[in-house]
C-alpha cells in the first residue's frame, strides 16, 4: 500500500466514523425529543402540584388556627371547673358548719 492508497483509506475510514457518530446522534436526538404534549402535560402537572402545595398550606393553617381555639377554650374549661371546684369545696365547707351548728342546737 502506497501512501496515497493510505491516505484514501484513512480518510475513508475517518468519514464512515464521522457519519455513524452523527446517525447516532441524529437517532438519539429522535427517540428523546420533548414533544409540545410533553411539555404541555408537564405544565398541567407543575400547576395541580402548586395547588396541592398551596392546598396543603391553607389546611396546615385552619389546623394550627383551630388548635389554637381548642387550646384556649380547654383552658377555659379548665379554669371554670378549678372555679366550680372552689365553689363546691366552699358549699361543702358551709353544710358542715351548718350541721355542726344544727346539731349544736339540738343538743343544747
């Protein structure tokens, strides 16, 4: 093989190269193109997760906001019955005086 035989064929070998590396390239570029349905359905999916996002946020505050109601009113409740407690302990106290008193009276 002379040195023009060489050169045709490396070139023709670097040329066979050079065109299966771009229909490889033109072959992926094909399968995995984003289509406008793609993009579209993309779209579609980002606005429902954003309204789910701000769903999420709307029902995590009515909780804390609700938590907080229920919270002060168990307070609340718990105050008036220490008040009722008071009272009864109270009315109790009372009935014994006056059943000391009573009897007191009866005896004497």
């Amino acid at each position: 093989m002379n040195r023009t035989e060489f050169i045709i064929a490396t070139a023709v070998i670097l040329f066979a190269a050079f065109a299966l590396g771009w229909f490889a390239s033109w072959l992926v570029n094909r399968f995995t193109r984003v289509t406008r349905a793609d993009i579209g359905e993309l779209d579609r999916m980002a606005q429902a997760l954003h309204e789910a996002e701000e769903t999420r946020d709307q029902a995590i505050t009515y909780a804390e906001d609700r938590e907080a109601e229920l919270t002060g009113q168990i307070k609340q409740s718990e105050a008036e019955l220490r008040a009722a407690m008071e009272a009864l302990r109270e009315a109790r106290g009372e009935a014994e005086e006056l059943r000391a008193w009573i009897e007191r009276q009866n005896a004497g």
